[in-house]
C-alpha cells in the first residue's frame, strides 16, 4: 500500500449543534454549508488531506433520531465506502452514543475508521468546543499504522479530546466540554500536544469478512428500568407487552431486582412467551453478575441474559441488530451473549 497518498476524507453532516453559525443578517444560529468547511475551519488545510463533504436533508435534531437514520447512515458510508479513507459523523450529543453503538454493530468488516464528534457549543460562537473536535476527529480519521492500514478501524466517538469505542459511551453531561464517558473501557486515544493511541486497545478486522452493511433491525424492545415504588402493572405493561419482543432490564448494582413474588411472576411469564430478557445495571460502571447476590440470582434461574458491563444504548442497538436479523429468539439470547464488537467485557 502506498503510505506516501493523500488522504480522502468524508464528514458527514447529520445535524447538531457543532453545524451551527450566526446569519450575517439576524445573527440567528443556523446550519452552514458544509461544502464550504474548510472556510468555516480553515485550520483543516493546513492537514492536506482531500476532504468532501456529505449533507443529510432534512437535517436531524439528535432528540429525532430515529434507526431509520441509523440506516441511511450505513448506507452512505457503505456506497462511498471504497472512495475514501475515513469517515467523519457529525452528530448532536443527546443520541450520539446511540447511533455510534447501532454503526458498530451495522457496519461488519469494518476497516476504516467511522468517527462521531460534535460540540456543546455551535461552531461559529468564540468558545466553541466544535474546532478542536472537529479538527482532532479528522486527524484520526485519516492516520495509519507504519505498514498504511487504518490506525483506529472502529466506530467512535472523539470528544473532549478523548477517543472512545462508540459502543461503550454514553452521554454524562450537558454542559461540560467532556460530554461522554466510556466507564468500563479506557480511551483508545488521548490527545494532548500529541495523540497517543492506546494500541492494545484497538479492534483489527478479520481480513476474512469482507466489508459489508446490515440495515436489517428490530425495533421491538423495550426498557424497564427497576426503581423502589415501581407497580405490578408498570412491570406487566412493559414485560408482557403483546408488540415486544426483548427487554432490557435496568437493574440495581451488580444486577438485583426486587424478589417480590408478583414480579417474579410477571418475568416468568415473560420468558414462557419467549420473550428476550436482558439484564443491564444502572450503574454508570461495573458488571452484572447474577450469581453474587440473592436478588439477583432469581432473575437467572428465570432466564434473563446478562448483559455484563454493557451501557443500555449498546445493549439496546445490539437488541435491534440481532432482532432484525433473526426470527428465532433463541439464537438472539445465544449472540447477545458474545461480545461482537468490543461492546462487552467477558
């Protein structure tokens, strides 16, 4: 491979805050043209790389997001896929985990890094954050190993000058500059005056699976998230609804529920209607472990699945992957159950 070619570059403009600047005549914040990006972020230039732009219309509020969005996505970096080396998401901040957990599962045989970043502030006021992400993401979307390959061939999320596995993230905070946190899996990169790439870390593709796309998802989860109070009829409502067909469980510590025989009863039912069960601690880090305590043991012998140190959005984009790809619930428990890509800790 030659290392020496330029490298090409596509950012993608979903929507979010990071597109946004003041009109000239209401100073009113609105979408720029991404066509003219290097005029926006003229620093980009100084990296001679061939970037181009891509722009969904209609734009896309992150509270809109929608999988088929998810979608789309897949499909615009699967045609332009051979055309270039890297691709930069831009994306609002409240369903970027989402998204970038749904690509990593979407997108099999991956060998070119898909990089998700957007800002708290727009791009156009004086202390946005959007620049130095913007400018960093690209970077790592277009560096390669000595011998030409990828340097990070993964779906990420670049914020706060910190790389993260998409599929490990999640939102932490709406204001802080450091919006994201991957609490059960370290940066794969840090920048700093240089960027230092936690190589260990990094996921290789198996030059066995070619690159392809899989759109096919199943939207029909749910999430019960246990809390003191919660009723009967909440729990049967959501467990037992007749258009579900898995749950995620969002439970206490290391995976414990209420034993109450009422609930207990309720996710027997569930799981004789042979209904996906998973189970997903609340806690920002840490494991299920069913086993370790007896409120949690009961909810194994009834069959729930663990969905080990999993954040709920991966387990949820992971639910509608394997949902969307296989009709016998089953073979769903089986596959969620390995870790595909990097999402879980075994």
């Amino acid at each position: 491979m030659n290392t020496n070619r330029k490298s090409s570059i596509l950012i993608i403009y979903t929507g979010g805050t990071i597109g946004m600047k003041a009109d000239a005549a209401d100073l009113a914040l609105k979408p720029f043209d991404f066509s003219q990006i290097l005029e926006e972020v003229p620093e980009l230039s100084k990296f001679a790389f061939k970037i181009d732009s891509y722009t969904f219309d209609p734009l896309i509020d992150s509270s809109d997001v929608e999988p088929t969005m998810w979608q789309k996505l897949a499909c615009v970096i699967r045609d332009r896929h051979d055309r270039y080396d890297g691709f930069l998401v831009l994306h609002g901040t409240d369903t970027m985990s989402y998204s970038a957990s749904a690509l990593s599962f979407m997108l099999e045989g991956l060998d070119k890094p898909v990089i998700f970043t957007g800002s708290q502030l727009p791009i156009g006021v004086p202390r946005t954050d959007g620049k130095e992400n913007l400018i960093s993401a690209v970077e790592i979307a277009s560096a390669r190993t000595p011998d030409g390959e990828a340097a990070v061939p993964e779906v990420c999320i670049y914020f706060g000058s910190k790389l993260l596995r998409g599929n490990r993230t999640t939102k932490i905070s709406a204001e802080q500059f450091d919006a994201f946190a991957s609490p059960n899996l370290p940066a794969l990169a840090e920048a700093g005056i240089s960027i230092r790439y936690n190589q260990a870390l990094i996921r290789r593709p198996d030059p066995g699976v070619p690159f392809h796309v899989d759109t096919r998802l199943d939207t029909r989860v749910s999430i019960l998230k246990i809390h003191p109070g919660i009723t009967p009829g909440v729990v049967r409502n959501i467990l037992l609804g007749a258009e579900t067909r898995a749950v995620i469980i969002e439970t206490y510590g290391s995976g414990n529920a209420p034993t109450a025989p009422w609930f207990l009863d309720i996710v027997r039912r569930a799981k004789e209607m042979g209904k996906v069960l998973v189970n997903v601690t609340q806690c920002p880090s840490g494991c299920v472990n069913m086993n370790l305590y007896a409120t949690g043991k009961p909810l194994l012998e009834a069959g729930t699945v663990s969905g080990y140190d999993s954040t709920t959005e991966s387990a949820l984009a992971k639910l509608f992957h394997l949902l969307g790809i296989y009709a016998d619930n089953g073979r769903v428990e089986q596959l969620f159950d390995s870790d595909l890509k990097g999402e879980i800790t075994k």
